[in-house]
C-alpha cells in the first residue's frame, strides 16, 4: 500500500512539472518576443531652437513622448557643425534613458513653457571637445536607441544667442513693484493717521540706559558688531547709532564707538555729527568718539574689555550682527554693572545675549528699532508695509500647505493645480 501510494504521488508530480513547463513555454513564445522586439522609431516631432530666457550659448531640444519610453531604451542628442547632414558624424553631448529629462523637470513658469509638460527636453552647452558658441549655428539630431538599433530624427538647425529679458522672473518684478506700492501706500497712510507700533522692552529701555549713564557722570559704549555696511544689520546698527547719538547730546554724555571696520567708522562718525548737530550741541561732538582698533576679531574683543574695564561704561549696546566676540564682550559688560541692550539677527548669537544682557532685540526688532525710536512717518510707513507683504507670503504658505494635504489625503488632482500656480508665482 505504501509503494502504491509513493508512485501515485511521484505520478502527480510530474503531471504538475509538465504542466508548469507547458505554462512558461507559452508565456516565452507569446509575451517574451512582445517585450523584446518593441518597434522603436525616430524620435517624433523634434524641435531645436535658442534656449530662451538665459545668457546664450545654448540651445533646447524637445520631442514628442513615445509609446515604449521606459528604462530599456535611450535617447542620444547630437551635435554637428551645421553643414553637417549626417547625424553619424556629429558629437553625442548628451544620453539618458527614455522615461528621464521632461519639461516638467525643467524649472520655467508656465507662461514661458513651449510644450506640454510630457515632453522630452535637454539642453545643448559646451562640452568637452564640442564649444557652443552665440550666433554661430549648429546641426542638432535625436536618436533612439535600443540594444544595437539607432534611429535618428531628422537633422535640423539652430543658432544660439543671449536674451535680453528673463521672463522667468516676470512674477518677481510683478510682486516687488507691487510690494513697492504697497509700501508707498503705506507711507502715504502713515502720514494722515497714526500707526501703532507693538511695544520694544528693549528700544523703551535706550532712555533709561542713557540717563543712568549721565546720571554716573559715566560713557555710552556702542558696538555696530563684525560685518561692514554691506550686511543690512550694519546699517541697521548705524541708524540706531543715530538716535543714541542724539539723546547722548542732549544730555551730554560721553558716547564711545569702537569700530574694527575702517568704512564703517568714516561713516558712523558723519552720523554721529549730524545727531549732534540736530541736537543742537554741535559744539560737544568729538571726531574721535568713533575710532578704529583693528580688523582681527579676538584682538578687537580683548582691546573692548580693556576699554569696558578700564572706563566703566554705565550703558553697553550690542547691535549688529556678532560671532564668538559676543559672549567675551557681554560677560565683561555685565561685570562692571552697566545696563546692557543687545540687537542682532544672528540666531547662533541669540541665546548669549539674552543671558547676559538686560534688553535684547531678536532678529527683525533690530530692523523696526529705527521706526520706533523716532517715530517718522516715512519709516513707520515701510515698516508696515513690509510687515503686510510678510503676511500676505504666510497666508500663501498656509493655503498652500492646506492645499497640499487635502491633495494627499483625498487623492484629488485639482489642489495640484493650485500649488504649481503658486510655485511659479514664488
């Protein structure tokens, strides 16, 4: 009984192996040559032309999509002298699977797109043996390419040149001429009525730091921190610079500013002098109250100490942007018992300054502190206008944000829409 039922189930066994065989042999004759042999043809609909919107010397190459567009199969752009009317003769500059490289991959705004999104696209530059050169035109050929099979489109040609204009970046001259009516209107509103400005702790504190300073029969010691006047915190620093100045001369004050920024100090002191001179005491302005220490940054740290040590101070500002000098230079501050007020938009800083300083002005603080101090039309005008441009790019980012999940979590194409027109826009 057991031989019987051991031949029976070596009797199924092969049953099955033949009809497993059978099955796989019908998908190699029926499928296989399907997949192998996929008719390829020159690429369709090619077009060359100068690739717009850029500085020259290159040009763009598009065609149609294909049926069998997939990893197996390549494309091959070439490039020739435009007498060239062989596309076996010309330069490959550039090969990459067919399912790659689309429009749709190519940062442009829709308005300046020549085709539709599925559409191959490469770009045409210099390459190593191969110079593209502007108004010097070449002959440029696409070619299909699967296994040992070429095929080629037909050879056209184009010539390169520079563009005038980036349209691209149309959107971006559209938002800032309107962000600078927006501004202008505000400016234009700040003069007929009056603007709140949110409460600064540390601007409110300038009066009481200077007047303890004058009361002490002490100095002022102001800081415009590491960079020159290209960094808008520099400018910034120089602009408060102006309003201390001025308070410093009505109460008549000593006011020291070392500088490790030659330019920086030339004009700090044409600011201090015209504080003076709006305060009325053109007389108590001293040319050397801005003078320059050196441009290392430990050197001009140890030589501010001396002075913080050796002057006493009453009152230390900190404004501008700062490196590791900040914690040397505000520890030793806050030894001698002065009344410290900090501004800086250097995040790496912030935390330093708000524990040793008494007042510290966080990142665009610094930037508002000018409006706040003196109150001008003009300058509380702008500060409000750029704080509506600001709230208008996060209430863009929230929608987008809102967009984008709805988009993932009910599988809907419309909100895809949106979040490219706003991508565009940016």
């Amino acid at each position: 009984m057991k031989r019987e039922a051991y031949l029976v189930k070596r009797r199924n066994a092969r049953s099955a192996c033949r009809l497993l065989g059978a099955i796989v042999w019908a998908m190699n004759v029926l499928v296989s040559p399907a997949l192998a042999e996929v008719p390829i043809t020159a690429p369709q609909e090619v077009r060359v032309f100068d690739t717009p919107n850029d500085g020259g010397e290159s040009l763009t190459v598009q065609w149609a999509p294909m049926p069998w567009d997939g990893p197996d199969i390549r494309y091959q752009v070439l490039v020739g002298d435009a007498a060239t009317t062989d596309p076996q003769n010309m330069t490959v500059v550039s090969e990459f699977p067919a399912n790659s490289k689309y429009v749709k991959d190519v940062k442009t705004a829709w308005w300046t797109r020549t085709a539709e999104k599925t559409w191959h696209q490469a770009m045409v530059k210099s390459t190593k043996g191969l110079e593209i050169k502007d108004d010097q035109p070449y002959a440029v050929a696409v070619a299909t390419i699967q296994a040992d099979q070429r095929r080629f489109s037909e050879v056209q040609v184009a010539t390169p040149a520079a563009n005038w204009f980036n349209w691209n970046q149309l959107n971006n001259l559209v938002i800032g001429l309107s962000f600078g009516g927006l501004v202008f209107f505000a400016i234009s509103y700040a003069k007929r009525h009056e603007i709140f400005l949110r409460r600064i702790p540390g601007l409110d504190a300038v009066d009481e730091a200077i007047g303890r300073a004058t009361e002490l029969g002490k100095p002022i010691l102001y800081l415009t921190g590491a960079h020159d006047l290209h960094d808008p915190s520099t400018i910034a620093a120089a602009v408060i610079l102006g309003k201390v100045a001025k308070r410093a001369a009505l109460y008549e004050t000593e006011l020291m500013v070392p500088h490790r920024e030659p330019i920086t100090m030339a004009v700090c002191q044409e600011i201090t002098k015209q504080a003076y001179l709006e305060a009325g005491k053109p007389d108590l302005f001293k040319e050397d109250a801005n003078f320059f220490i050196t441009s290392d940054q430990f050197s001009y740290t140890a030589a501010v100490d001396g002075i913080m040590l050796r002057k006493k101070p009453a009152a230390n500002f900190f404004m501008g942007h700062y490196f590791a000098e900040s914690l040397l230079l505000t520890e030793t501050g806050a030894s001698t018992g002065a009344i410290q007020i900090a501004g800086t938009d250097a995040d790496h800083q912030l935390p330093f300054f708000v524990t040793t300083c008494d007042y510290t002005l966080i990142g665009e603080e610094l930037y508002a502190a000018s409006a706040y101090l003196s109150k001008e039309s003009v300058q509380i005008g702008t500060l409000r206008g750029q704080d509506i441009g600001k709230a208008m790019i996060l209430t863009a980012l929230a929608v987008g944000t809102v967009l984008a999940t709805v988009g993932v979590v009910t599988g809907a194409q419309w909100p895809q829409y949106f979040l490219d027109l706003m991508r565009d826009l940016k």
